[in-house]
C-alpha cells in the first residue's frame, strides 16, 4: 500500500497498521488483505463483486474492519456486501471508504450493504466517507451506500455514519426491518461544502411488537452545497419510533428536510423532530466571551455538532 | 476598574433602555439591583461588547474598549456569566470548561471548580452542555466557566436563579473567597438580600438609570423603602379610581 491510500485508511477506519480481529481491505476495486477468525469468516462472492461476513451465533467482543479506499482516477467501484450476525453475538462492523482522486474523470464508489442481525444480538455498526483531491483536478468523487437492516427478535444496532469532508455528490439509502423487541440507532452526521450534493434517505418498518427506532441526523450545509433529508418511519405495531434532523445552514446553502410518519397501529408511537437554522447567535457569543474569534467559535459548534 | 461615562443604550425601534449611565467600579466586590426590566442585563451585555452602545465610553483600567469586540474584551479580562446559560449539542462540559480557561482542562481541574458550584466533576464531564442538564445545573456550569477564567472583571447575571437554597449558601461562599483571592472586579447582578450583604458597594438600577450608588450600608435601608407597592401607572390609577 503507497501513502496515499494509508492516509485514506487512517482517514475512514482510523487504522494505523493492521487492524486486530476480522478484516477485509479493498483497494482499487480488489482485496488487498484479509484475515479471518475461528468465529467470523469472510468469503468472497462468486456471482458479484464483494463479500459475506460471517458471525457465528454468540461471538462476543470481536470486531470487523472492512475498508475500502480507491485511489485510481476514473475508478467506478460496486460492491455487494452481506453481512451475516448470529444469534446472541456482540461485534462491531468498522466499514469505511476514502477516494482519493487526482485525475479528471470522476471515481465513484457505491456500496450494497446487507445486515442480517440475529436473535438478541448487538451489533454496533461504523462507516465512515470521506474523500480527497488534488487542486486543480476536475475529478468528482461519487459515493452511493445503500444500508439494508434485517433486524430478528430483539437484536440491537447501533449505526453511526459520517461523511464529513470531500464527497461531491452522495446518494444515501437506508432502509430497515423490525421484529419484535427489536432496536435500531442511527446517528447520521453530514457536512458538505462547495458545491456538493448530498440525498440522505432513510426508511424504517416497525414490524415486530415493542421494536423502537431512533433516527438522528445532523447536518451541517455551507456554501453553495444543497442536502436533501428524508425520513419515513412506518409503525405497524404497538412500537416506538423517533426521528431527529437538526440541520445547520450556511453561506448560500439549500437544506430540504422531509419527514414522513405513518402509522398503521393504534398504538403506534412515533414522533418527528426537524429544525433547520443557522448556528445560534447566542452560542457565537458565549464562546466568544470565552475569549473566541468568531471564526473559531463557529469552527467549535460545528465540530460539535457532528460529533 | 471599569469606569462607564455617559452610556446610553436604545433599540433600533428606538426604546430607550439606559440614559447616561456614569460609574467607576473599582472595589473588589459591586452589586447591581433593581426591578427587572430596569436595564441590568442590558448593561452587563454592554460591557461585554455583546451590545454596542449608543453612546458613551467604556474604560477598562483607563484604556478605552468602548470600540473592541466581545472577543477582543474577553481577551482583555472581561468575563461574563449569562443570566440565561446557552446550550450547545454536541459540546461537552470539559470542553467548554477548557475554552474558558485557554487550555485543555485536566480532570483534577474541573473537579477543583465544579465543586466549587457544587457539582462532582466525573458525573458531569463527560455530558453535553445541553437540554439533558437541568436549568439549575446548566447554571452553575456557566458560573463555574467564569470563575474558570479567572478574568480581571467577572459579571455574574443573577447567579442565584434557579439554584437552589443549600447551593445558595455555597455560592456566596465562592464569591467571598473570590474576592479575597482576586485583585480584580466582581460585578454581580442580583435581587438576592444575602448576596446584597456583602457587597462592598450597590448600584441601583431604576428605569435604565443609576438610581443610587454608594457602600452597601447607606443603599440597602433605602432600597427596603423603594421596594413597597407597584408601580404600573395603570394599576395605580385603577386604585385612585376604586
Ligand atoms: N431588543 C429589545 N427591544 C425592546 N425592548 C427590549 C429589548 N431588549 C430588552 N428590552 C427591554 O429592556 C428592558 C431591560 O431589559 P433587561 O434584560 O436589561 O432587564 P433586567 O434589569 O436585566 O431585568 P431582570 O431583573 O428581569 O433580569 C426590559 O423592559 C426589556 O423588555
Ligand atoms: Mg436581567
């Protein structure tokens, strides 16, 4: 691996040297390392490019790393990604992709991944997009994740996604499935800058009796970029569900939030909050009595606020 | 020593808040009071550099800061705890205890001041300075953020709302021993008898002007006397009627 897509690798997966544990590297469209454990397995797939991760049932404190960096000009990359989490396991999926694009043509990365979550099993769930480039370039990074959920009975995922820097133009799907007394998480942070576009569009099912579903998405929008946030959380049973978009806008940026409950039970619960605003004048103030320029104050609050 | 000369403050709707504001404070510990909606904040948010005057000068130790920013005041020596705290999402109270004291804050640091507002630093540390921290949590928090600067001129905008009364006694321990500690200004907005008690001086805010200001001993007795009876000239009417 050359520093450039080390500096991807530590950028998305916080990986210095290789990770302990289960792991997958894609570089440039191919593995380029991997290591398996007596409880979790991955294998290529022979009909479509990418991989099934394989947890066996009561894996407890493990954790998988599969990142991806793509650092070739022109590259469109497509993988399809299952991941198989057995009953009554504990793990953590650490997935990731970086571009890093210093051509003209643009490189793109889109990415299928499958969640099939067992009985009572937890699962914490990291991915993290970022990109680079080259000044003067005129390559665009793409990156399209798709996140499927298959929650069983009473398993648990915690989901936290960042993209915070570098992607040109974002299309991300994320669909879920509850069965009873299951519970999803997803904190979403998003920053996008120039003139950057991001679709962030989520979609819950709460099937199963007593499931609970909680969405937070907080997004920061400057200069000219455009995001466009939608949610929908369907309740079809005696279950819980709550969406959170909290959006901060700057410069000439354009936030769309869309929200959509339906409920299909009585004793469905579910509760949506949007706010869309620039960063409170307020706490420009407080920390700038703090001893803050205004800049760093606003730097401060925005770091924050996507943490 | 803080030294206003002729302030005056108005709204862009023109209402006119302050009318010729002169004061030097230059004993260690000065209290403002006076009926809400008198201008006390207004003032407060005006030495800050929060609000920008109308007209008038502020002397910060002789020089002139009448044109500097909040920042620029701040890095001057001027502190100033909010009578309404504000939340942030996503900042913690470390990391707004380290801002306010110009560098990362060591644990045993946070617990020497959060104590001092009465709070165990390791329960609270790690917590957003958010609508997850009660009213009176978040206002100790931002009293301890001051006293954390250790600033030349510390303004406390009513420090004892929404405290409640064991803290109460706590805190007006925090200011003696403040004072004493300090060879700055202590400014403290308050309605607060207790804290009226150790004033070195008291300055009387009524209708956006200085009403009275001198040592606590001559202000207090006539601020008792002030205090009786309403003061809405329609509900005074009302009573002349009836
Ligand atoms: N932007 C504004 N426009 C119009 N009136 C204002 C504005 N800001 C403050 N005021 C009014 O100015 C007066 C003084 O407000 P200020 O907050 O300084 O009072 P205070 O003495 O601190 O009162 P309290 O004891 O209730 O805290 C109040 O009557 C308030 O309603
Ligand atoms: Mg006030």
């Amino acid at each position: 691996m050359d520093a450039i897509q080390k500096n991807i690798l530590k950028e998305v997966a916080d990986l210095d040297a290789l990770p302990v544990g289960a792991y997958n590297i894609r570089s440039n469209g191919a593995t380029s390392a991997r290591n398996t454990t007596a409880n979790i397995d991955i294998v290529t797939k022979e009909d479509k490019p990418g991989i099934d991760i394989i947890i066996k049932p009561g894996t407890v404190h493990e954790s998988v790393h599969i990142p991806v960096v793509v650092s070739q000009a022109g590259l469109k990359d497509m993988v399809y990604n299952d991941f198989y989490v057995g009953e009554g396991s504990d793990v953590v999926i650490v997935a990731g992709c970086g571009i890093h694009n210093c051509g003209d043509a643009d490189s793109a990365h889109d990415g299928i991944h499958t969640f099939y979550v067992g009985k009572n099993a937890k699962l914490r769930y990291i991915e993290k997009h970022y990109g680079e480039g080259e000044e003067g370039t005129r390559g665009k990074r793409l990156m399209n994740p798709t996140t499927v959920v298959h929650l069983e009975e009473g398993a648990q995922m915690i989901m936290e996604t960042s993209q915070i820097a570098g992607i040109d133009d974002t299309t991300r799907i994320t669909t879920a499935d509850l069965a009873a007394g299951a519970k999803l998480d997803i904190h979403e942070s998003i920053m996008t800058t120039g003139e950057q576009n991001a679709v962030s569009n989520f979609t819950a099912d709460l099937n199963g009796e007593n499931c609970s579903c909680n969405i937070v998405s907080r997004a920061v929008a400057r200069d000219k970029s455009r995001q466009h946030f939608t949610s929908r959380l369907n309740g079809n049973n005696v279950c819980s569900g709550h969406s959170e978009c909290d959006s901060i806008m700057m410069d000439e940026a354009y936030v769309l939030a869309t929200p959509e409950l339906a409920a299909s039970c009585t004793d469905a619960s579910l509760i949506h909050e949007a706010a869309i605003g620039k960063i409170a004048g307020e706490q420009l103030m407080k920390l700038m009595t703090l001893g803050l320029t205004e800049q760093e104050a606003e730097e401060q609050i925005i770091s924050g606020f996507l943490r | 020593m803080l030294e206003l000369q002729h302030i005056s403050y108005q709204t862009e709707d023109e209402k006119e808040l302050l009318y010729d504001i002169n004061l030097k404070i230059d004993d260690h510990f000065v209290v403002i009071t006076g009926p809400n909606g008198s201008g006390k904040s207004t003032l407060a948010k005006i030495i800050a550099g929060i609000l920008t005057p109308t007209g008038g000068k502020i002397l910060l130790d002789g020089e002139d800061i009448t044109g500097l920013n909040i920042t620029e005041r701040a890095n001057k020596g001027v502190g100033y705890a909010f009578q309404q705290p504000v939340r942030f999402k996503g900042l913690t109270v470390k990391d707004l205890m380290s801002l306010a004291a110009g560098k990362e804050a060591k644990v045993s640091e946070l617990c020497d001041v959060l104590s001092e507002v009465g709070l165990c630093a390791k329960e609270y540390i790690n917590r957003d300075l958010d609508g997850s921290l009660s009213g009176g949590e978040l206002k100790r928090i931002e009293i301890a953020m001051t006293l954390a600067r250790g600033a030349k001129l510390s303004i406390f905008d009513e420090p004892e709302a929404g405290i409640d009364l064991w803290s109460f006694q706590k805190l007006i321990h925090v200011f003696e021993k403040m004072v004493q500690a300090t060879d700055g200004n202590i400014l403290i907005i308050s309605h607060q008898e207790r804290i009226l008690d150790i004033a070195d001086k008291i300055v009387y805010l009524k209708d956006g002007q200085v009403a009275m200001y001198d040592s606590r001993e001559k202000i207090l007795p006539n601020i008792l006397k002030n205090t009786g009876g309403g003061s809405c000239q329609v509900l005074l009417d009302k009573g002349k009627e009836a």
